[in-house]
C-alpha cells in the first residue's frame, strides 16, 4: 500500500513542482512530471531525516516541502535535459 501512497503523492507533488519551477515548463510529458514528483517525494524524505526533521502526528508540513522543492528543481532539470522548446 506504501508504494500506492507514494505514487499519489508523486503525482501531486510533481504538478506542484511543476506549478513552482520557474519558467515555462509545460514542455515535459505527464509521465515525466510523475516521475519528478515520486522523486522529489523519496529524496525529500530523506533529505528532511538527514536535515533532523522529525515525524509529528499530524501533516509534516517541513517534509512535504522539502519534497515540493526538490521536484520543482528535478522538473527543471528534466525540462532542460528533455530539451523540447514551443518557440519555432
């Protein structure tokens, strides 16, 4: 069920990494901003352990925004290496 849960929240924090990241970067696929998101989610996860963010009963607003930064800055990064531009 865990792999479940992260999948959903990949999908919501990808698009909200996706709504942050500066610039234009409508230009990567769903799949990539799901992929985006399951990583900023893991990663954030960790990063918040490593930075001493501890687990609370409740929602752990800190953690859920480390994993929003962290995808923002892997969409930008897929948005740059996919390199797909709209302007023509």
């Amino acid at each position: 069920m865990e792999i479940i849960g992260v999948i959903v929240a990949g999908i919501i924090i990808g698009l909200l990494g996706k709504f942050v990241a500066p610039g234009n970067r409508d230009n990567i696929p769903l799949w990539l901003t799901v992929v985006c998101g399951v990583g900023g989610v893991l990663i954030g996860y960790y990063l918040a352990a490593a930075l001493g963010v501890d687990a609370t009963k409740g929602i752990d607003w800190i953690r859920w925004i480390i994993s929003i930064i962290v995808a923002a800055v892997l969409v930008v990064v897929a948005a740059s290496v996919t390199g797909k531009s709209r302007a023509r």
